[in-house]
C-alpha cells in the first residue's frame, strides 16, 4: 500500500488547448499488477499490466477538483503518460524507481496547471522532466537522485532553483526566466 505516486488532480472548467481527461496510461517495467484508485474513497481498479505494453486506466468521471489520486505498484512503473490533461497540483513520484519519463507540463502556452509541487526521489532511470507552462510552480527541482536525467523543459514555469547529479547526462535544458540557482557539477 506504500508503494505509490501520489497526484492532486482537477478538471478546470475554463482550459486552452489541453482538454482535461484524468484518464491515466500506466507502463509497467516488468509484469504486474498494476492499480489506481482515484478519491480517498474510490475503488481501485486493479488489471494485470505486462512489461513494456501500456495499460489505460479510465476516470470513472469528468469533473474532478483536487482529486487525490494513487497509482500502485510505483517502483515497478517505467510511465506514467502525459499528465499534463489531469491538470495536476501535486505530483509525488519519489518512490517510483523505473520512472522514466515525468510530464506534468504542455508546450502549449496557453496552458495553465496548478502544480506547486514535484516530488522526486531516487527515480534513478528518469531521463526527461517536463513542467513547462506550470505557472504556479516556485518550489525548487530537486534532480540529485536522478543522475541519468537528460532533458529537463521547465520553460513557463515559476521555479527558481534546480539542483542536478553530479555528473550525468544532460543534453537539453530549457529553464524559466525565474532561475536564480542552478547546481550542477
């Protein structure tokens, strides 16, 4: 039961260019059973996932406002799809060691998430971080468990600091006109 990305997710009623849908598209890195319950009090639907081969978990409804949602089975989890249509305030990953790819954000300019908070932890496989255009995001980025991190797009966000490994693999950066503190060595 603790091995679980957390996200607050909405439905906005007023939206430019992404449509809300808290539909959620799981990859699992190896053969599982994978869950997710959306509410505290929801039921968790449950299907057998296969590595590799990505599983689409349908929102039981449309209109969602500071939903917490769970998704089990998190440190065998390499995807967690396009996040950007939950219109996430609050994104936990930090036990979900496979995590490859993390998008919160939209390159749409338009585009306005409530996300204030990303937490990261060992994701030790993540190679690409996307929050652009999640305007309310001023917390700093902590990468320095996320040594093969080699794309980060946080352009229209609101953060101020981003820490990076030591050493890594680093190809893009797109960083906001907010930054004050980079570390990277």
């Amino acid at each position: 039961k603790e091995d679980t990305i957390v996200l607050r997710v909405n439905s906005p009623t007023v939206t430019s260019g992404v449509k809300p849908c808290a539909d959620i598209s799981v990859t699992p890195y190896s053969d599982m059973y994978t869950g997710v319950r959306y509410g505290a009090e929801g039921t968790i639907q449950q299907h057998r996932t296969f590595r590799n081969e990505t599983h689409k978990f349908i929102a039981a409804a449309d209109n969602f406002t500071d939903l917490e949602t769970i998704i089990y089975g998190a440190s065998q989890i390499s995807s967690i799809g396009d996040l950007a249509p939950l219109y996430c305030n609050y994104c936990d990953v930090s036990r979900a060691s496979k995590l490859i790819e993390l998008k919160l954000g939209s390159e749409d300019p338009n585009y306005e998430s409530r996300l204030t908070g990303v937490a990261l932890g060992a994701n030790r496989l993540l190679k690409k971080l996307d929050v652009r255009n999640c305007k309310s995001l001023e917390a700093s980025i902590n990468l320095i468990n996320c040594g093969n991190i080699e794309e980060i797009y946080a352009e229209g966000s609101s953060t101020t600091s981003i820490s990076l490994a030591d050493s890594g693999y680093l190809k893009v950066m797109h960083l906001p006109a907010t930054i004050v503190d980079l570390t990277m060595k």
